[in-house]
C-alpha cells in the first residue's frame, strides 16, 4: 500500500518537472526570439 502512494508522488514530481522542464525550453525559445528582434531592430 505504501509503495503505491510512494510512486503514485513520484509520478506527480515527475510531471511537474516536466512542465517545468517544457516552460524553461519555452522561455529559452522566446528569450532567442526577442534578442533576434532586438537585434533586427537596432541594426535598421
């Protein structure tokens, strides 16, 4: 009984740092994205 609670947290843990895992790729992507506008922008 104990092991299903203990994987049954494991699997939640899991998916939050994959959520978090998938923010932070996203950001990263729109963090390249802006720097590439900025840089357009200040070379016009």
């Amino acid at each position: 009984m104990q092991s299903v609670s203990k994987s049954r947290r494991h699997n939640l843990f899991g998916k939050q740092k994959a959520k978090i895992s998938t923010s932070i790729s996203q950001s990263k992507v729109w963090h390249s994205t802006i720097n590439r506008l900025s840089c357009i922008i200040e070379n016009s």
